[in-house]
C-alpha cells in the first residue's frame, strides 16, 4: 500500500480564497483524522471520522473549515474563505478502529494564506 | 488539560551521547502509549508501542517503558545519531479511539 496519501504537498493561496485538501486513506482502514501542526499551538485535533461518519469535530476552529467523507477512500477539508492565520501543515493520518492500534499519517500539505 | 506532557526541548546533543525524553500522563485505565518521530518536511511515523503496563516498546535503538505506577513513558537511546534528529511526539490512545498528542521535542544530534 503506498501509504496514506495527502494533496497537493503546497499550496499557497490568498487570503479570502477557497481551500481544498484530500486525503486517500490507506485501503481498510475505517478512521480517519485530520490534524494541523503550527509552530505556537503544536498538533491539534480538527475533525475524526469513523466509518465514513463524523464523530467528533469540536477541534475544527471556525465555520470557515469543514470536511467531508462521501466514501472510505477519499476525504476533503475545505476552508472557506482562507486567512493567514489558516497558515500552517495539514495532517491526515488513519487507522483501523480500536485503542491499541496505531494512526498512519500522510506527507502533510503546507499550506500558506498570503 | 492536555493528557500528554513532554518534556520540553529543544534538546541539543553530541553523536553516541544518551537521551531520554520524559513523557508523563493522565487517565482513566490502562491506554495504550505511543512515541512518534517526525523528520523534517515529513508526517509523523510510529517509532514504538506499548500496549499493557510494564511493556517495553523498541525500535531503531530507542527504548521506553510503560510504568503505570509513575505514568510515565520516558522514550531514552543510548547512543545518538546524527540522523535521529527530529521532533519526537509522545501519545496516548483513549477509549474514544483519538490519540492525544504531547507538544513534541526538537532534538538536534550534532556530529
């Protein structure tokens, strides 16, 4: 398996400009989160799915950000519309459901709002 | 509060000195542990595991111990190499199947 798989790597976009980023989980895996690393606030939570289905998503900061899962291969976060303040890396990570297995994270996507 | 603390770096050593990295945390039961490194420009990929208390996870030379008495998963490597300088993330699993993150420790290994 190549592993989870995040696009684009970059992207810098200006401000007040709509965002997508995608993730391909890793085949078989049936939770998904998505993770924002910056340098004051470290790696934070957004938004986990299981099964295709939201179940907690009190980490995503504004209205401005939402995700989606229409199916077990592909999931999107969007912001709309984007701030430098939204600068940072994007995470995706997966696993299979349970306490004692691992989360498999993607490359990350830079993400610059200028 | 956060679950998970770490110590803070960043940490700067020599090549073939020792590190450790304390890890400490909070909950209810016996979760699952984990230690993180991220090399630069990259994601984060799982160094060790421990899963039941007094585990012992390893993996590429490092080391560390589930002690349910102290709470603590202290990550150590008896001998550093310049290529172990990353960010290394100690976290915990949950009966809601998150992982939460400590803030991370930048360790710089020098020749």
């Amino acid at each position: 398996d190549a592993g989870v798989i995040q696009s684009p790597r970059h992207e810098v976009t200006e401000m007040g400009q709509e965002v997508t980023l995608r993730c391909k989980p890793i085949s078989g895996h049936n939770s998904l989160f998505w993770y924002r690393q910056t340098m004051m606030r470290g790696l934070e939570l957004l938004i986990y799915f299981n099964n295709n289905v939201p179940i907690d998503d009190s980490g995503m900061p504004e209205d401005r950000f939402s995700a989606k899962m229409p199916n077990a291969s592909f999931s999107t976060l969007k912001i709309q519309p984007s701030e430098p303040r939204d600068s940072a890396v994007y995470f995706c990570a997966t696993s299979l459901r349970g306490m004692n297995t691992e989360a498999f994270f993607g490359q990350g996507t830079r993400l610059t709002v200028v | 509060g956060n679950s998970v603390t770490q110590m803070e770096g960043p940490v700067t050593l020599s090549e073939e000195a020792f590190l450790t990295i304390n890890c400490t945390y909070t909950a209810t039961g016996y979760p699952s542990l984990f230690w993180y490194v991220q090399y630069p420009g990259e994601g984060l990929q799982l160094l060790l595991k421990a899963t039941k208390a007094d585990d012992k996870g390893s993996n590429k030379g490092f080391e560390a111990t589930y002690r349910k008495e102290t709470t603590s998963f202290h990550l150590e490597k008896g001998s550093v190499q310049v290529s172990d300088s990353a960010v290394y993330f100690c976290a915990r699993g949950s009966n809601d199947y998150k992982l939460s993150f400590g803030a991370g420790t930048t360790v710089t290994v020098r020749a």
